[in-house]
C-alpha cells in the first residue's frame, strides 16, 4: 500500500516538474571534470579607444590656459626693454654721426658757402651780375661797338670765347635783318658763394626784334648758370654753362 502511493506521487511530480535534461543537459557522472571545450569563459576586455584617449590627452588642461597670458605678458616683458635699449644705441650713433658731418662742413673752407649766411655779399653778386648778364647779351646792328664794350668790361677767362661763340650768328644776321636782341634777368639765385668766387643761377627773358620793312618781335625764355669772380669792386663772368653737352 505505502510502495503504490510513494509510486503514485513520483510520477506527479516528474509530470509537474520541467525536464533537467531539456534545460541543463545531461548530468555530469559523479567525479567526473567538466569539458574544457564547452567551459564558458567571461569576454576580455575592451581595447580602449586610442583616438578618444589621444583627443584626451592632446586637450591643454584648464591651468594650462590660464598660464598662456602670464607667459605672454612675461615675454614682452624682457623683450621690450632690449628694443627700446637697442634704439636709444642707434638714435645715439646717428645723432654722433650728424654732429661730426656739422663740424666737418664748418672746418673745411671749401665747403663753407656765404650764400647761406652772408646776405649782403649775397644781394651784391646778384645785382652785379645780374647786370653783366644784360649787357653783354643784348645786341644792336646800329651799334655793335656797345655790345664789345661790354663783353670787355664784364667778361674774363672762358667767358671771353663763349659769349663770342654764342653771339656769332646774331652777329652775322644782324645788319641784314636789322636785329635788335634785349635781355632782360628775370630772376637769379646764388649757387655758391666763397670769398671772391661765385656761381649762380640766372632765369631771364629775350625779345629779338626785326626793325626792317615788315617789323617782327619774337620772345624767348632763357635759363643758365655762370661762374663769377670778383675784381676789386667788379664781378666778372668767368665762365657760362647752358646746360648743354
């Protein structure tokens, strides 16, 4: 009687009760070991990310960035000190150089020039040759012998031939056409003024008159530079330069 009910309920509970075998398989056999094939490992560990931990690794940490100003600031610091030393070196030595070229200047009598500093010696050789310049280039036909006299009185040295040379035409056509040739000094500047030596520069106007039957005027501008020295109480051209080679 007890063995039929003890069969009874072994057979309800293998009903009720899920099959091991679907769910864990077959068991293991008493002291045996589990196969190493079917042994489940844990999965290693992820490799990690290189490019997040060198986008980590490349970012400047927040002191970083708060010491990049005071490293600035640091520098123009000590650099700006060694500029402006440098400069002030500089400034010295051309204001050396300049004052050496000065005494130079000063200490050389070639090349000291009245004309900057001596305003009556300068306004005498303008007005002198000034009217030097108008006499010996103005000419008449009807009296030629006042155009020598004045190339005698105001010429010396080379001057002499060129004014010669200059006038040799006026000279020729003159007593054909009847030419009367006035020049008249505009302006004049003194070059360069030393002692009993001068040059300037002088601007001046010329009118060419033809006096015959059918009377004409033409009008001209002139610009050229003479060399002139000083005789006692006269300047002289000594020389004529037209600016022509």
């Amino acid at each position: 009687m007890s063995t039929t009910r003890h069969l009874v309920n072994r057979r309800r509970r293998l009903a009720t009760t899920p099959s091991r075998t679907a769910e864990t398989g077959p068991e293991p056999v008493a002291g045996s070991t589990a196969d190493p094939a079917t042994t489940t490992e844990p999965d290693p560990p992820a490799a990690p990310d290189t490019a997040t931990e060198a986008s980590i690794d490349a970012d400047p940490a927040p002191e970083a960035l708060a010491d990049a100003p005071r490293a600035r600031t640091a520098r123009l610091r000590i650099t700006l000190p060694a500029v402006l030393c440098a400069l002030t070196v500089l400034l010295g030595a051309v204001a050396v150089w300049a004052f050496a070229s000065a005494s130079s200047l000063r200490d050389e009598p070639a090349r000291q020039n009245a004309a900057l500093t001596d305003i009556g010696g300068t306004s005498e050789v303008k007005g002198r040759i000034s009217e030097a310049v108008g006499a010996v280039f103005s000419y008449d036909y009807a009296s030629p012998a006042r155009s020598d006299r004045a190339a005698s009185t105001y010429l010396t040295g080379r001057a002499v031939q060129q004014h010669k040379d200059m006038l040799a035409d006026v000279r020729e056509q003159a007593p054909k056409q009847k030419l009367v040739l006035t020049t008249t000094v505009t302006e004049s500047g003194v070059e360069f003024l030393d002692g009993d030596r001068a040059r300037l520069l002088i601007f001046a106007d010329q009118s060419n008159t033809r006096t015959g039957k059918d009377e004409e005027t033409t009008y001209a501008a002139a610009m050229f530079a003479v060399d002139a020295v000083r005789r006692g109480d006269t300047w002289l051209i000594a020389a004529i330069d037209t600016f022509t080679r």
